[in-house]
C-alpha cells in the first residue's frame, strides 16, 4: 500500500486526513504520532 518514494513522516502528514483510523489502525492513538487530535 506504500509508495516505493513514500516514507513515514509522509504517511503521518497523509493521516491528518483520518488520523482517528489510521492512528488507531497502527495503534498509535497518541498526540505524539498522531498530527491530529481526537
């Protein structure tokens, strides 16, 4: 599902999107790795 030039701070941006399911996906519902809050 990533992109071969995709990293992970870029996923976290792309989560700002729905960082509710994605963060909670990856079990990272924290403030810390989510751009978001809930």
């Amino acid at each position: 599902m990533i992109s071969s030039g995709e990293t992970f701070g870029q996923r976290l941006q792309l989560a700002d999107n729905g960082c509710n399911a994605w963060c909670h996906q990856q079990g990272l519902g924290t403030a810390l790795m989510c751009p978001c809050r809930t």
